[in-house]
C-alpha cells in the first residue's frame, strides 16, 4: 500500500531498505501470516483458501493445509499476483523496531488493517458533515 504524502515524514529515510529486509531476508519471500509467495499468481477462492503449487496442496487463509477440498467448479477459482508489503502491527508508523514489523500479503494486510481503516472512514464521513472544530475552526476544502 503506497504511503500517503502527509505521513510520509512518520518514516524513516531508508524505509525501503528497512522493508525490503523485513520482507525479503526475515520472511523469505512469504506473507507471514498465510504464506502466500511474493510476485507469484495465486489461484484462491476469494475466502481465504488458495492453492500452494510448491507443495501442490490447498491451503486455508491461516497457511494450514487443508486435509482435503470439496470439489470446486472452475468458475470460482480466481487469480490474484501476491505483492508483500510490511505491515506496522500497532498502526504507528514511527515504530519501526523489527518485532513491530510483518511482511503482509494484500488479503491479510487488509485484515489486520481492518479496524483502522473503519474508524479513518468514520472520521471522514464525520468531517465530510461537520462544519468546523470547535477549537481549530471551520475545516478547509
């Protein structure tokens, strides 16, 4: 997920290097959560459960393989290219010690992101209504 120009200055200068290491070195190439390959096309359901074509097995959104899959028409089964990207756990992005840090595919940094991102959409709508603060004055357009 690009970084957005105002929070740009919460990041470190070498925050690609610092990224690369976390998903690259310490993660191996894998979301660190499911598993999921980094730059590879990822046949999945669309509810977690994708196909692992090393192991050749069907995997649940946790990474855990599936003892077996029901049978599944091929109109169900979607495409998706897998982009890791590093994942700051408590959402502070000026925290970037090493165990705060986790090498996220789309679908689990969506997840873990999840809470955030609702409550930024609340604060939207609530500015999109409101007028102004009532100590900063009225908000610009």
């Amino acid at each position: 997920m690009p970084i957005r120009p105002e929070f740009k200055w919460l990041y470190p200068v070498d925050w690609p290097q610092l990224s690369a290491v976390i998903r690259f070195e310490r993660a191996k190439g894998r979301c660190e959560i499911c598993g999921r390959p980094h730059g590879q096309q990822v046949r999945h359901l669309g509810d977690g459960r994708w196909f692992d074509e090393e192991l050749q097995t069907w995997r649940c959104g946790k990474g855990r393989g599936l003892p077996r899959l029901i049978a599944v028409d091929s109109d169900t089964i979607r495409l998706t290219k897998v982009v890791l990207a590093t994942a700051h756990l408590d959402h502070d992005p000026s925290n970037n010690r090493p165990r705060n840090l986790k090498a996220l595919c789309q679908r689990c940094h969506m997840l873990h992101d999840r809470d955030e991102h609702r409550r930024q959409r609340w604060l939207t709508l609530r500015m999109r209504k409101a007028l102004g603060d009532l100590f900063s004055g009225p908000y610009r357009l």
